[in-house]
C-alpha cells in the first residue's frame, strides 16, 4: 500500500484520534474509507449532473420525445 503525506486540521486530527470509537482498526482504515465515500459522492453528483442534463435536453426536443414514445409503444407490458 502507497503512504501519503499530508496536512489537516487540528479537529479533523482529534476525531481520527477516536477510530476505535467508530469502528475502525486504525487511522490509517479510517481516511481510506472518507475518501472512498467521497469519491463515491463525486461520482453520483456528476451522474446526476449528467442526468439532468439529459433530461433538460429531452424535455426540450419534441421529436425525440415521440421517437422514444414509437419505441416504447411497441414494449412489452
């Protein structure tokens, strides 16, 4: 595993102070799992950022609304 050297805030060093607390074996695990869930959170705002542009695009386009309504109607129910 690759090490990193960085800098954080005095209160941010006192809560991974407490890993044990939460449920973790050490510091270390615990800024792991942040970043993995922040990573996470920055993939879903892009995809709804990407979704709403979709949409935005849909709502404004009449004939891809009644190409997807063609393809639709032909859909098993």
């Amino acid at each position: 595993m690759h090490q990193a050297k960085f800098s954080i805030e005095e209160s941010q060093i006192s809560f991974l102070n407490h890993f044990k607390k939460y449920g973790f074996k050490d510091k270390s695990s615990m800024v792991r799992k942040a970043l993995e869930r922040l990573k996470e959170e920055l993939e879903f705002r892009s995809l709804k950022k990407s979704a709403e542009l979709y949409a935005e695009v849909y709502e404004g386009d009449n004939e891809l609304k009644e190409l997807t309504e063609t393809a639709i109607s032909d859909w098993p129910k």
